[in-house]
C-alpha cells in the first residue's frame, strides 16, 4: 500500500509549508547528492525575522520551544519542496536539532521531539528517523532551536502515458 501523498498529509493536518527563508549568510537552503537532500539548519522564521528569541529554560519555555522546532521543520520541507518537491521526499534520514539552552537545561531531546513528531505525522513511518538533540549556548539571531533535516530522495518516475504504456 502506497503511503499517502505528504503534500495531502499537511493539508488534513491543516499545515502550510512557509516560504522559504533566504540564507542569512554564505549558504544554499539545500544541497541535494545522490538520493539524499541536506537541508541547512533552519530556525523559527516568519517575515525574515526570528519570531522568538532567547534560551530555552531562561525567556522561552520547553512548550513554546516545542512549537518553534515543528515550525523550523516545517521551514526545512519547504527548502527540501523548493529544491526537489515534498512528494520526492522517500524518506526523513535524520534530524539534528540544536537549542539554546540556559545554563542547567537538559530537556533539549523533549524540544526536538517537536520537529520528530511533526516528521512522523507527515511521513509516517518513513519519517521515522536517527536524531541528535544538542544544547548550545547560542545559535544565530539569538534563535531558541535549530532544525536541519537529512533526507532521502525517491527517483524521478519515469514518464507512463495515463493508458499505462511507455513513451
């Protein structure tokens, strides 16, 4: 049985991909090689600004940071979109999450899981993935959490007339 279209699976999740950020820096959004697309980390964006900033355990709260990694994951598909299209995407390879965390802080695997679980209802089972979750001091812009996706690319298919013959 065919998994159901990722694209369809945010729309019943009632989710938008956003528009894609443009890199802050020397950097491509994504870099596809082979059958695997890496996305650059990506943080919680909305009209080129960060939309909070600060540690996680200090000024943002582990929920508020839960929701900011679903967020950047949702800015890494729309880079992995703008480059090959959601429904090229085989499989979630593996997420790194970074967050900025205030001295003390070890719940950096519980933000993370934000970004994972979203992954999760998108691609089912494909987007189950291998993970790291690492507390910084710090990230860019004074972002609380930064996603960066590793995926696995399916092959273009090959062009079939719609009466299933070949060209």
């Amino acid at each position: 049985m065919r998994r159901a279209s990722p694209a369809r699976r945010l729309a019943e999740l009632g989710l938008k991909l956003p528009p894609v950020s443009p890199a802050k820096g020397s950097y491509v959004p994504a870099v596809a090689a082979g059958d695997l697309l890496f996305v650059s980390g990506q943080v919680p964006m909305a009209d080129g600004e960060v939309v909070v900033t600060g540690r996680v355990g200090d000024r943002v709260t582990v929920e508020t940071a839960v929701l900011l990694s679903r967020q950047c994951a949702l800015a890494a598909l729309a880079a992995a979109d703008a480059i090959v299209g959601l429904d090229r995407i085989a499989r979630v390879v593996k997420v790194v999450g970074y967050v900025s965390s205030a001295p003390g802080f070890t719940a950096q695997a519980n933000v993370v899981n934000g970004a994972s679980d979203l992954l999760f209802e998108v691609f089912g089972e494909a987007g189950q993935h291998a993970r790291t979750s690492i507390g910084v001091a710090a990230l860019p812009l004074d972002a609380p959490v930064e996603i960066e996706l590793t995926v696995q690319i399916a092959p273009e298919e090959s062009s079939v007339t719609a009466a299933g013959g070949t060209p």
